[in-house]
C-alpha cells in the first residue's frame, strides 16, 4: 500500500481489535525539553527554515537604507531573532539550536537575552510576536504560550 511508509504496515486480519496502550508516565521536565517539531523534520532543517523566515521578513518590512548600509549588523539581528525564535516558539534546547547555526549554547543565551531586552520597543515586539505566529503556523505547534 502506498500508505504504509507513512502509517506502518498494515495490520493482519487475525490481530485482536483495537486495544487501548497502556500510558507510560513520563516526567514533566523532559515533556518541556522536546522539541515541538515534526518528528521527522531534522531540527537543523527547521532552523534554516526560521532563519530564512526571519531573514524575508526583515527585508520585506525593514529599514532599506539601514540595509545596504550595515549588512553584518543586520545579518546578525537575523541570526539572533531566528535562534529566540527557535527556542522559545518551538521549544528547542539551546545546545541544539547553537549546533544547527554553527554557534555555541552560550551565544544562543546571549541572542535569546538580547531579544528579549529589545521587545521593549513595541514594534520590535510586535515583529518578533509576528514571526513566532507565523513559525508556529508553519511547523503546525499547538499550545503555544503567548510572550507577555
């Protein structure tokens, strides 16, 4: 069947019916340190993917002038937006998100820091709430806290 790579084989007839799994208790911190991703979607994929977001939504919405005349800063704006993003909409760990941009956790912290000292300007805020709405539409994130 064309299904069965996505689904699994299908059962055989003589099975038993359906028959309710039996939960398996699992601590509350290790459910808040997985990665509310696709299960195969590779988490270095997803980073790009939220850089390349962030990276169009700059463009689309930035300043011009500020961008053919300081391009690292701006690349490096990027860079700290997507790793907040990825940690905080989709819930990766640090360690993960600094190996997928080719960083160490701590520059993740220091960009996440970062991020959070400048959602003090409402309209940085506002973008950075618009790119975690549009991520967890793109990756399909349910029960998503809302930034205060």
């Amino acid at each position: 069947m064309p299904f069965e790579r996505y689904f699994g084989p299908s059962a055989p007839l003589s099975a038993p019916p359906f028959s309710a799994p039996v939960p398996v208790p699992v601590p509350v911190d290790a459910i808040a340190r997985q990665p509310r991703l696709p299960a195969s979607l590779p988490l270095k994929t997803a980073c790009r993917i939220v850089r390349q977001m962030v990276c169009e939504l700059v463009q689309l919405f930035g300043d011009r002038v500020m961008l053919r005349r300081d391009r690292r800063r701006v690349s490096c704006h990027v860079r700290q937006i997507a790793m907040y993003v990825c940690h905080v909409a989709l819930s990766i760990p640090m360690s993960d998100i600094g190996e997928a941009f080719g960083r160490d956790r701590t520059t993740v912290g220091h960009a996440c820091h970062v991020v959070e000292d400048r959602r003090d300007d409402l309209a940085f805020d506002e973008f950075v709430a618009a790119v975690e709405r549009i991520v967890t539409a793109v990756f399909g994130v349910s029960e998503v806290t809302v930034h205060d």
